[in-house]
C-alpha cells in the first residue's frame, strides 16, 4: 500500500465517522430525548395555559369577574 492510498483510506474512514456522527445527532434531537427540549416544551405548555386563564378573564364580561373576585376574597 503506498502513502496515497493510505491517506485516501484515512480521510474516508473519517468521512463515514463523520456520517453516523451527524446521523446519531439527528436522531437524538427527533426523539426529544434532549432534557432543554423537555424543559422548554413544558415551559410552552405552562404559559398557554395561563395565556387561556387570561383571554378569559379579559374576555369575560365585568359581572362575573366581580363575582369571582368577591367569592375569593369571602374564603
């Protein structure tokens, strides 16, 4: 084997590295197992559900708003 040959077989076993590196990363990141994924999907879920709390109340007419506040306020 001459020093040609070798360095083509280096640089393509670091290619085919390369490769299934790049394709394990990808995978990871469609699988979700990622813990800032996690995190941040929760966050997102949390704050929509206090955005709906707060499209209610803005939505709501002023009577019943009173009422609940009044119904806190007499616990």
């Amino acid at each position: 084997m001459n020093q040609y040959e070798f360095i083509l077989g280096i640089v393509i076993v670091v290619m085919i590295a390369s490769i299934i590196k790049a394709r394990y990363k990808y995978s990871v990141r469609k699988l979700g197992a990622d813990p800032e994924t996690v995190r941040v999907r929760e966050e997102v879920r949390t704050l929509k559900e206090r955005i709906q709390v707060l499209e209610r109340i803005a939505t709501d007419k002023d009577s019943a708003l009173e009422r609940e506040i009044e119904q806190l306020r007499d616990r």
